[in-house]
C-alpha cells in the first residue's frame, strides 16, 4: 500500500474514533490512552519501511 494513502486512511480513522469518543465516552478520563493506537501506527511505519528497504528490488 502507498505510504500516503496509508497515512491519510490511518488519520482519518483515528479522528473520527476520537471524534466519536469525545461525542459518547468518557473522553476526558481516558484521553492518555488516545496516543496509544499513533505510538502503534508510528512503530509499525517504522518497521515496514525498515523491512522494505531491506528487501531485494
């Protein structure tokens, strides 16, 4: 998949959960846990542009 493409799906997916969190949930008590899921997305970025510069074109 394009990194752009990703990017832009993964931002988009990640505002509207916190949209609909602060909307519904109990934003304000659990919004430490929000950066858990962009911690994930940026170690996984890491790893598959590590991983692909690594391969045989």
């Amino acid at each position: 998949m394009n990194k752009t493409i990703f990017d832009i799906v993964f931002i988009i997916l990640a505002a509207g959960f916190l949209i609909l969190w602060a909307e519904y949930g109990e934003a304000e008590t659990y919004l430490v846990f929000s950066f858990i899921p962009l911690l994930v997305a940026y170690q996984l970025g890491k790893y598959s542009e590590k991983r692909s510069k690594n391969r045989p074109s």
